[in-house]
C-alpha cells in the first residue's frame, strides 16, 4: 500500500530514558510512553495499541505533528509486515565515567560504579512480553542495539541480553566504558554477530583522566584485553576515539591511542569527530581543518603499521566522513 510514512514507524522501537517511542532521531518522532504523564510501567498491549493506530493514522493520511517535517516521512509503498526489526535500548543514564563530551552526564550528579536499577522504568518485562507474543521479528530480520549510561552498571543487563541471545538477531551493538569488567559482554562476544564499542578517546592515564574524570585507564585496558582475548570474533571489538578540542587533540594524543591499541590486541580502530555535545547546534558551521588534519594522520599512521604485517582494520565514522567530504556539519 502507498502511504506516507517511515521506516522507523513500521519497524523501529526506542527504548529513551523516560520514553518509549517510534526513532531517535532528530525530529524524535512519536513517543508510546512517557514516565513523566504516566504512573504505571509501561505496558506492552498498550504500547503496540498506539503503534498500530501510529500506522493506521499515516495509512488514512493522519500525520504525526513532529513526523511532517522529518526527511524521512515519505510517500512510497510500504509492506504489511509491522514486525519490530530495531530495537534501541537507551533507557539509562548512569555512568561510572563523567566524559568531557557526554550530552548524559548534565542529567546525573557525577559518576558511580553501583549497579543499579534505571531511574524511569525496567524495559525487560516488556521486551519479555514482546518476544513472547511474536511482536519482534526473527532472528534474521531482527537488531538492536544498547548504550546509555554504562550497561556494566545497568540491573537489567544481563537479563536483557540473555533474552536478546534467546531471541537471536542478526546484528547487536553495544557500547560500553570499559571502566567495570562484565561477564555478560563476553558472553555476548560469544556470538559473532555482536559488535562490542569502548570509546576510549585517550592513550594515556593522563588524557583520560582528563576526558573522563577517573582514574582508570589502565584498568580499561585489562578490561579491553580479555574481552578481546575471549571474543570468538576480534575484529568485532572497537576501540573507539572521539576527538575533543582542547582534551585529546594532538598528533601525540592520536599516537598515544594507536600504540595503546597496539599493546592491548586491538584489531578494530575508529575515529569520531564529536556529536555528543549537540549535532543541531553544529548543523551548517564549518569543521576545524585541524581536526582533519588529526584524522589524515591516523589513517596514515594506521597505514604505515599494516605495512609490514597487517594489525588492524581502522575506520572514520561515517558521519565524520561525510562531513570532512562536504566541508560543513
Ligand atoms: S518520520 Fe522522522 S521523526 Fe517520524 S518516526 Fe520517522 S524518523 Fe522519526
Ligand atoms: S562512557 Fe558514554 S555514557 Fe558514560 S560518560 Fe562517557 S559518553 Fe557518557
């Protein structure tokens, strides 16, 4: 049937911090739940109610007020199957690192290492209930991805993730500190199809230290050690940097980072420019050509160590790319 609508609406579920709703994406979409206007915990009928009139509503040209201006609310065929395909768990806040760049961390008092419940609602009895009922798609039609706040220190975890690992999925995504060591993330790398990603952004105890507010860098890299040492697929282990001005921007500091990843095995880099701070506020300012400058250097120090025996696979993020290509963000 043709009819205006998008992909996150017919397949997508979003797991926010005090919502659950259709994407995350800039215009933020339709939200099924929200901890501010209700008192009881979410509930999965009613959620997968207000889905399905989401789509009858775009079928009969209803349109949601935030969706009509969104780049990705369009007209075209869409198929019958509603199944959920995405999933996005981002429910949680608490972190036992306080990153310069966290657009989090405004919403805590500091960090913590106690494992503990998130502050709006448990998002595992209804994902239970939603895999229970068939409302998630099969396992080969089916991803998700988790972040937040830190999982190590998240209640519900390994609950989550045990259920994910029942259900099955195609691709999972999760990112982690690696400040707290968690027998669940090497489980999880037990799979081959999860991509694990520790945004380190520092090669050195100082740097980190300044970027995260803990003294923990050498413990991270223990940490990343083992879980690269066990994951049956080592190259789905990132070690990740985001480049902050005026914390980790030199060429030493990007060195620094490689030799680190060096020492600990690592076999997957990438490089980030910094989008945590805000992308709407950046939208149309030109990049700082030094920031380029950094990247170039990276790529070519990565280059020159492959040369002789091949040690990693590094990456630009994609969005960093296709910034560095149109010359604005
Ligand atoms: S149309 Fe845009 S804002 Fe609406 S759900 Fe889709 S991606 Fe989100
Ligand atoms: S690790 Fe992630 S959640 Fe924790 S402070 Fe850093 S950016 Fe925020």
């Amino acid at each position: 049937m043709k009819f205006r609508c998008c992909n996150h609406i017919l397949h997508s579920i979003n797991f926010m911090l005090k919502y659950i709703q259709t994407c995350n994406e800039l215009h933020g979409g339709e939200i099924f739940y929200s901890a501010d206007d209700e008192k009881n915990p979410p509930d999965c009928e009613e959620i997968m109610r207000r889905r399905n009139q989401l789509i009858e509503n775009c079928k009969n040209g209803i349109y949601p007020e935030r969706c009509k201006t969104c780049p990705q609310f369009i007209e075209q065929e869409w198929e019958d199957n509603q199944q959920i395909t995405k999933l996005s768990i981002f429910h949680w806040l608490h972190c036992n690192c306080e990153c310069e760049y966290c657009f989090q961390a405004k919403h805590r008092k500091g960090s913590t290492d106690e494992v503990q419940k998130s502050m709006y609602f448990d998002a595992y009895p209804v994902l239970k209930e939603m895999h229970d009922k068939g409302y998630l798609a099969p396992a080969d039609k089916f991803q998700f991805e988790i972040g937040g706040g830190e999982v190590a220190i998240l209640e519900e975890f390994p609950k989550l993730m045990d259920l994910m690992l029942e259900h099955g999925f195609y691709y999972a995504y999760v990112m982690s500190s690696g400040i707290a060591y968690s027998e669940t993330i090497t489980k999880m790398l037990q799979n081959p199809k999860t991509r694990f990603s520790v945004t380190i952004s520092a090669g050195s105890r100082e740097v980190f230290k300044r970027i995260k507010k803990r003294d923990k860098f050498e413990q991270v890299k223990e940490n990343l050690k083992k879980y690269i040492e066990k994951a049956v697929d080592k190259t789905k282990v990132c070690v990740r940097y985001i480049i902050d001005e005026g914390y980790n921007d030199t060429e030493k500091d990007i060195k620094d980072w490689i030799d680190t990843c060096e020492e600990i095995g690592a076999q997957f880099l990438e490089i980030s420019l910094d989008f945590c701070r805000g992308f709407e506020k950046l939208q149309g300012q030109p990049y700082n050509p030094h920031l380029k400058e950094l990247v170039d250097y990276y790529l070519k120090e990565c280059e020159q160590r492959n040369e002789n025996s091949h040690k990693f696979y590094y990456s630009v993020d994609r969005t960093s790319e296709l910034i560095f290509e149109r010359g604005y963000y």
